[in-house]
C-alpha cells in the first residue's frame, strides 16, 4: 500500500528552497578558492621593484629595532600604576616610500586612528606609553585642558546609533543627552554629555567603555598645512606659537606642551 506524503507543499518548497541556497553558496565558495588560487600564482610572477624590497626591508628593521627597545623598558616599567589623560592625533606619515610597520599598524587600528587629523582620548601610563612608541612617527600627544576637551565635544564628538528599523547603525553628532541616557542610563547611571566629560577627566573605570563608544574626533588640517615649508615655518615661529612634531622614525615619543593652541587650530 503506497504511503502518501503527509507534509504540507510549503514546507516541501522551503526545504528545495533551503536545498538550492546551500548549493549556491558552495559553488559561490568554490568560486573564490579558485580566485584566491590564481590571484596566488599571479602574484607568484609579479615583478617586484628594487626600490620597494629596500624599503620594505628598512620598514621591517625599523620596528624590529623599535620592539627590542620596547621589551626592555617593558620589564622596568611594568609595576607603574600611574595613569594620565592625553589626546592623540594622527598625522600624515611624511617618510614617502616607506609603508607603515605591520604592528605599528595594528596598534593605530586598535586606536581607531587610520585617517589622518582625527583624535582619540587614552588613559596612558608608562607602559602604554612605551607601545606609543611604536607610532611616534604617526602620531602628536600632550595633555588636553578641561577647556579643550568640552571644545572637542560640542564641535566633534560623533556616536555610532542603532535605530531599531535599521540594520546598520548610523553615525551621529553627540549634541543630545538623550544619546547618551539610551546607552549609559541603566548601566552606569550616566545621563548628558558632562558625566561623560567628568568620566574621561577623572579616568573612571567606566573610562574604556565610554571611550570606546566614541568615534574618533574628525579634526580640520592646520590653517599652514602639513607640507614641508609649513613645517619650517613653524620651527621658525616664536616659542610661544611653536609646534614640535615628531617626525623621525628613530626619536622618541614627545608630548606636546600646549596641544590646546594646537587643538584650537585644528577645531
């Protein structure tokens, strides 16, 4: 006696509609492999220019002689508790040809801190400082006034927002304390922009959370710009309106003295 099919005909049409989409995606995956494979044997033949093998060869001694001295400072520095607020800024990188070290980087996509004349805040210590070092080269650092800070916030500070009909999350202008009631209201008791200001200044440790939250301060390029006459003409300004950057691959990480002036340019 033949047994009838007892399932209904949308579930039939769902479970060949599941059935085909498997199969296109592992043909969609063989795909790629193959891709991948030729792209791999392309490159295998590519011809690599002189120029390029010195200077990726120099770029690689570079951070390796940077992370030797690293180590070391690392097991004198690693009992400091000692913890600070500075604002790091990123500059373009001004050694043409020379390509940025694998793990200086990293730490730069850790920061958030990619494209150039944006800024983020870190609560630093020796040994924080210590990994800085790996991108002295890309980066200004100093000490930012409450003043300069309450600045940044009403002028740059963005939040990335999800809405519940979207699916991705949209970036916004922190300007409302409801932006920030939504996200740290039952948490951390947190309900406008000041307790956020509070929190940084104070190095809480809400610090990381709250920091993480916030995109990086989109700043504006100086007034004088950054190409190399600007730079002499600002080593040939007067102390009171001089910048230092550094600029070298071998000096070391340097505070700015008065980063507010150089906020204020830039904000």
């Amino acid at each position: 006696m033949a047994i009838l099919n007892s399932n209904p005909e949308i579930l039939l049409k769902k479970r060949k509609n599941a059935d085909r989409k498997r199969l296109e995606k592992q043909e969609q995956i063989r795909e790629k492999l193959k891709e991948k494979q030729k792209l791999k044997k392309k490159n295998q033949n590519k011809f690599i220019r002189a120029e390029t093998l010195v200077s990726n060869n120099k770029t690689n001694e570079l951070e390796r002689k940077r992370i030797k001295n690293l180590t070391k400072k690392a097991k004198t520095d690693s009992s400091d508790s000692n913890y600070k607020l500075l604002f790091l800024i990123r500059i373009p990188n001004f050694q043409k040809g020379l390509k940025i070290p694998v793990k200086a980087f990293q730490i730069l996509k850790i920061l958030k801190l990619i494209e150039s004349n944006t800024g983020v805040f870190v609560k630093a210590n020796n040994q924080v400082l210590n990994l800085l070092n790996l991108i002295s080269p890309y980066i200004i650092i100093g000490q930012p006034s409450i003043q300069s800070i309450r600045k940044l916030f009403q002028k740059r500070a963005r939040v990335a927002i999800k809405e519940d009909n979207e699916e991705e999350p949209k970036v916004v202008k922190l300007d409302n304390n409801q932006y920030v009631e939504d996200k740290f209201g039952n948490d951390l008791g947190l309900i406008c922009i000041e307790d956020i200001i509070h929190e940084l200044i104070s190095l809480s440790d809400n610090f990381k959370i709250i920091n993480g939250w916030l995109l990086p301060f989109k700043l504006e390029s100086p007034i004088n710009g950054w190409g190399p006459q600007s730079k002499l003409a600002r080593l040939n300004y007067k102390d009171d309106n001089k910048v230092k950057l550094n600029l070298s691959q071998d000096l070391k990480l340097k505070e700015i003295e008065d980063i507010d002036k150089f906020i204020d340019q830039q904000n």
